[in-house]
C-alpha cells in the first residue's frame, strides 16, 4: 500500500466507494471529544510555529485570513470507524505556513486550546496534505468540531487533525502526542488500517 | 552493611491482582495537576472519543485514560499521584 491514499483528495463518490478496510460509511458528522470544547474568541487567537531551535512564527486571525486560501474536499477516517466523503472546507495550506521557516526537523507535534497534542512526521504535513481550515461547508467552523480553526491532515486517521489547533512545535525526534501515548498509532494510516500500537 | 536486593516483578501479581480488582469508582483520587482530593466517581468522563479519558471536576486535568482495542488495553494514571483502595481489614497492620 503506498503512502498516498486515494482519499486525501476525494471528490464526492457514489455510495459502494471504497472504504479503507474496517470502516463505514456515515452521512452524519459524529462530533468526539477528549474534553470540555475551549471557547476561542477571534481577536485572542493565534496560531504559532515553533522550529526546533525555538524561533517562533505567528499569525493573529486576521493574519491568517489574509494568506492565500485553499478550499479542499476530502475524505475522513476516524479510528471508531466511521468515514465521511466529500467534505469540503477552507483553510491555509500547511505549505503555505511553513514557506520561509528555516528547519531541519522531521517531526511535527500539533498542540491545542484545550491541552490536545498529536504527533505526524513533517513530510505529511507538505505537498498539498494539510491545512490550518477554519471553514466547513462554506460555514465557520463550529466550536464542536474544532473551530475557530483546526488541523485538517484527512490521509490519516481523524485523531490527526487536531480541533482547536493553537500551534505545531518541529522537532528533530518523534514525541508521541495525547492518543499517541495511550495505546494508538504514531503514524496512523486508515488505508493500512494503523489504529493501535504494533498494527 | 548488606545491600537489599529486589525482588522479580512477578511478585507484583498477587499483590495488584488484590488491588485491581476493585471497583475503581469506590476509591478516592488524588488530581496530580491541582491536588484536589476526592472520589474517582466523581471524575467528568469523555466517552465520545477514541478512548476513556477521566478529568478532574475541579481543574479539567486528565486524571485517567483507558483505551481498549479488541485484544489490549491501555491504562494510563498518571494524572492521578495516588489511588486510596478501601482494603479489607488486615489485623496485622
């Protein structure tokens, strides 16, 4: 199984469409939680990126607004087993953030309002894989499903996308983040159906 | 002075096996992020979510966390500093 899923980028499928292996479809959007939702006004948040050498990158909401805008439509694969298709969104590619930030780092670990972390190796956070989105379906994004604004990584499993995203922290070696630390995956890819430790 | 050896880690079975077999909303918990003090009842728990995840009522700190996949299962405690188990009497105590 390659490390590109065909779901990243999927455009909306007829019902039948190839799920990956131990899933199921869902029309819903199943809201999870670890914790209470963290209330975030707009003119307080800030989301920044912090290299391994601790030189730090910021951007005030307004700030963010103003970068150039993505508006992907993918798939999502929760590790309880649900999967929705063809969901679309608006936010800043992850790209676009780490443009000009000088690193050497191979790992990424996203961390939240709320006290959320999860890790990801840099490279999935490059070529198109990821966003800072703040929009779903063409509505701001609701607090419930991480709003203002969350991290949107869909070739892995949901517990990737940290809601509420505050900011990702590069680092030279794997720092396991809250699930990651609690029996899961560090990868965490639903196409080789990595849910737990040793899968 | 002679020095203490250890023991196995084998010999933890008896003892824990004693011990995690309460149930554990009858013990008492202390928060290890505020200190507070209290039954392990007591504790919001977030069920909709890809494990158990048990936060004190008085700071939000994650006190428990289990996560159960279909063969394992995970038990992380240390957001609590201390479990008090209510023991039957041991009169050599």
């Amino acid at each position: 199984m390659g490390i590109v899923s065909p779901g990243f980028q999927g455009r909306p499928r007829a019902s039948g469409a190839a799920l990956p292996p131990g899933q199921y479809l869902t029309d819903d959007f199943p809201v999870l939680s670890a914790g209470p939702t963290p209330r975030v006004p707009l003119d307080t948040w800030e989301f920044v990126l912090t290299t391994e050498t601790g030189t730090e990158h910021r951007w005030s909401w307004d700030e963010l607004m103003r970068l150039p805008q993505d508006t992907p439509t993918v798939d999502l694969h929760c590790v309880t087993r649900w999967s929705k298709l063809g969901t679309t969104w608006q936010g800043v590619s992850l790209d676009t953030l780490l443009d000009g930030v000088d690193t050497s780092a191979r790992y990424a670990l996203a961390h939240s309002y709320g006290g959320y972390t999860t890790n990801l190796p840099l490279d999935d956070l490059r070529g198109g894989r990821a966003w800072v989105a703040h929009t779903y379906d063409d509505g701001p994004l609701p607090a419930e499903h991480g709003g203002p604004a969350r991290l949107l990584v869909p070739h892995l499993y949901l517990w990737k996308s940290a809601k509420w995203v505050r900011g990702i922290r590069l680092l030279a070696d794997d720092r396991p983040g809250f699930w990651e630390t609690a029996g899961y995956h560090d990868y965490g890819d639903p196409w080789r159906e990595q849910r737990y430790q040793g899968d | 002075m002679t020095e203490l050896s250890y023991l196995d880690g084998n010999m933890l079975d008896g003892p824990l096996r004693e011990l995690l077999t309460v149930d554990l909303s009858s013990t008492v918990g202390r928060c290890d992020h505020c200190g507070t003090t209290g039954p392990m009842a007591g504790l919001h728990v977030y069920a909709h979510a890809p494990g158990l995840v048990g936060r004190c009522p008085a700071c939000a700190g994650v006190m428990v966390r289990l996560v159960r996949a279909p063969d394992r299962a995970w038990l992380d405690l240390r957001g609590a500093t201390y479990l008090q188990v209510p023991m039957p009497t041991d009169p050599a105590r």
